[in-house]
C-alpha cells in the first residue's frame, strides 16, 4: 500500500506541473479540461472502489488511476506547446519558484500532518486510520473551488501587470461570492447526512465518526478562502508571503493536534485542520489586503443562510430515515435513503434559491466563459431552474 500512495503522490505532482506549464502559456481552457477529468474521476473511483470491499486500498488506487488519465491526457494536451529552449534568465525563475515550491512541501506535509501525530501519541489505532479515511473523503469538496483558482490566478496576473489593484479587487469579490456560495451549502448538506455517505460507502466502525466528517465538511470554506488567498498572492508575485503563510499556518495547526489528540483523540486532529485552515485566511488575507481588497465575506451572509436553509431540512430527513422502522420493509438502507435524500436537497436549494433570489444571471455568464461551448445548453437549463428565466437581482 505504501508504494502506491508514493506512485498516486508522484501522479498528482506531475498532474500539478502540466496545470502550471497551462497556466503559465495561457492555455486555460486545457488546465480546466485537466482538472474536470482528474478531481471527479480520482475520487468517483476512489469511493466507488471502497464501496466494492477495496477499502483503503480503494481509495489509493482512485488516485493512482484519475492520475493516469490526467497524466496522459495534459501530456497529449501539452505536446508541441513550446520550442526546445526558452532564453528566460534563471534568476528570476528562482526567486519566484522556489517560495512556491517550499510552500507546496509543507502544503503536501499537511495532508499527513495529523495523521501522524495522532499515531505517535496515541499508537496505532483504528480510529486513526477511520480518520485518514474521512479527511480524504471529505477532500472530494474541492472540486468546487479548484476550477476557480485556476481560472484566478492568470486574471489576477494580468490585472496585477497592468497596475489594476481595482482589477483584481474585482476579480477576487467574484471569486469568494462564487466559492462562498457554493461550498457553505453543499459543505453543509455533506455534513447533515453524514451517517449516511459514510454508511454508503464504509463499514460501520466509518459511521461511528460521522461528527467528525460533519465536522470536517463544514470546515471546507476555510480550505476553499485560504486556496483563493494563496493563489491570489502568487499570482501578484509575492511568492515569499505563501511561503511564510503556510508554513505560520502549519506550524499553529500541527501544535495544536500535539496538544489535544491526547484528550479529544481524532477530534483534536479536526480541531489542528480547522485552524490550519483558518489560520492560512487570516494571515493570507492580511498580506494580500496591501495589494487589493479582498472581499472575503462577500455573499457570506446569503451563503449562511442558504447552508441552514439546506442543511436543516437534510439532517432532519436523513435521521427519519434513520430511525423510522417501515412496515414490511424496516429500516432503510444507505443505498435506499440515499435518492430520497437528494430529493430533499434539490427542493430546499432550488426553493431557497428562487425565493430569496440568490443567484444572478451574471454568476452563469462567468461559468459560461469558463466551460467549454458544448455545455453551454446544459448549463443553461441549470440557469432556468435556479434563477428563472428572467434575470434576477440576487442578494450578497
């Protein structure tokens, strides 16, 4: 197991190269073509494969297989990009790079950080790996937020060549409505059904934890406005600020796992997550704040209330469905509760939605920009049921 974790790791890094050598050529269209492919199909197999009796294992090999098709596919994408030698100074490149790459090692760090620790202080216990499990489950939700880095970081590039503080202000007040909006509430509706995902896919020992990923769920919009920060301080050239960011963060984070797994256990590992990530806004935000406004809490109020408004109705659904004891059938399985649930949260998202008008037309026209033209009328259809087929002033 631990040579294909090492093989899945060195698939993403290289998947994580051919995404910079896009970004860098202005080839957007093709790092987003990367991503679509290798977030949803790592972890779709990833949780597939687990649900098939793979396990651990299962998730691993997700990994290692989305990354071939990543691999494989930014490598047809990239061939024939670039001449054989490139006249840029080395210097330069340096200076810029390597705060990036120190960064990206202790951002790496962070993903076995806890785990690590919880397996010093208190041993090896089963939990412990429970929890591993969990953390990488609950990583799928970064597929909401990944696209729009991506999409950042050359916008803000250019505005910030350009001198165009109002540009990038601009940009990043979309960027965190967007990424507010849509983490929190489906953040939140992860975690209102968590015994059921977890019972889905894992064993019951799983579900014994399902605070924890609840926990961990909600706790992704630190994870979503920390990625938008440090993307966004790269893309102004003050690599050295990510660096010393993440490793602050890091630091803050891991003591505090060291100083509670003793007495909460793998809820102290959440709790180091949790501040490690908040830890990285804060500080971010306030070294990119001297650059340009970052309205970070735009649309948090309406994206709040949508999470509630969502999350609400699905974790007094799925407890019912949990507990209720049906004639002739008896209690429902993951498998069974799962399409009732989905029900539920399409109805009170698209009712919380036209009701309090929170989505605009314009949030369409950018993703509309970002997708490729053959799933323009696909997106479009998802415009009429969200916003209606009359433009809406939304709130936030």
């Amino acid at each position: 197991m631990l040579i294909v974790t090492f093989a899945s790791g060195l698939l993403a890094d290289f998947v994580l190269l051919f995404g910079a050598y896009f970004v860098g050529v202005g080839s957007y269209a093709r790092s987003l073509y990367q991503n679509a492919l290798y977030a949803p199909l790592s972890r779709g197999l990833g949780l597939l494969l687990a649900l098939l009796g793979y396990g651990v294992l299962g998730i691993i090999l997700g990994w290692v297989f989305g990354g071939l098709a990543a691999l494989s596919l930014s490598a047809s994408l990239w061939h024939g990009q670039l001449p054989s030698h490139s006249p840029d100074p080395l210097k330069p490149l340096l200076a810029f790079s390597l705060p990036v790459f120190g960064a990206a090692l202790i951002t790496f760090g962070q993903q076995y950080g806890d785990f690590t620790i919880l397996n010093l202080i208190l041993g090896h216990l089963p939990s412990n790996g429970v929890y591993y499990v969990l953390v990488s489950s609950v990583s799928a939700l970064s597929v909401l937020w990944i696209p729009v880095t991506q999409a950042l970081y050359p916008a803000l590039s250019a505005s910030h060549a350009n001198n165009g503080a109002q540009a990038i202000s601009e940009r990043l007040a979309i960027a965190f409505r967007l990424t507010n909006l849509a983490v929190l509430p489906f953040g939140a509706a992860l975690a209102a059904v968590a015994p059921t995902v977890i019972g889905l896919v894992f064993k019951p020992p799983y579900v014994a934890q399902a605070d924890i990923f609840a926990i961990l769920a909600l706790a992704t919009i630190f994870t979503a406005q920390a990625a938008i920060l440090t993307t966004s301080l790269q893309a102004v050239g003050r690599a050295r600020q990510v660096l010393i960011v993440t490793l602050a963060s890091t630091v803050v984070g891991l003591v505090t796992v060291a100083s509670t797994v003793s007495v909460l256990g793998t809820l102290g590992a959440a709790a180091g997550r949790i501040i490690l990530g908040a830890g990285t806004v804060l500080l971010a935000r306030r070294s990119m704040e001297s650059s340009a406004k970052t309205h970070l809490g735009n649309a948090l109020p309406t994206a709040i209330m949508l999470a509630v408004g969502v999350g609400a109705p699905l974790a007094i659904a799925d407890y019912l469905l949990i507990v209720v004891n049906i004639p002739l059938i008896g209690h429902l399985s993951p498998l069974l509760r799962l399409p009732i649930l989905i029900l539920v949260f399409a109805a009170a998202f698209l009712s919380m939605s036209r009701a309090f008008g929170i989505f605009r037309a314009s949030d369409f026209a950018i993703l509309k920009d970002a997708l490729p033209h053959r799933f323009h009328p696909q997106l479009r259809a998802v415009e009429h049921l969200i916003v209606g087929r009359k433009k809406e002033n939304g709130h936030g």
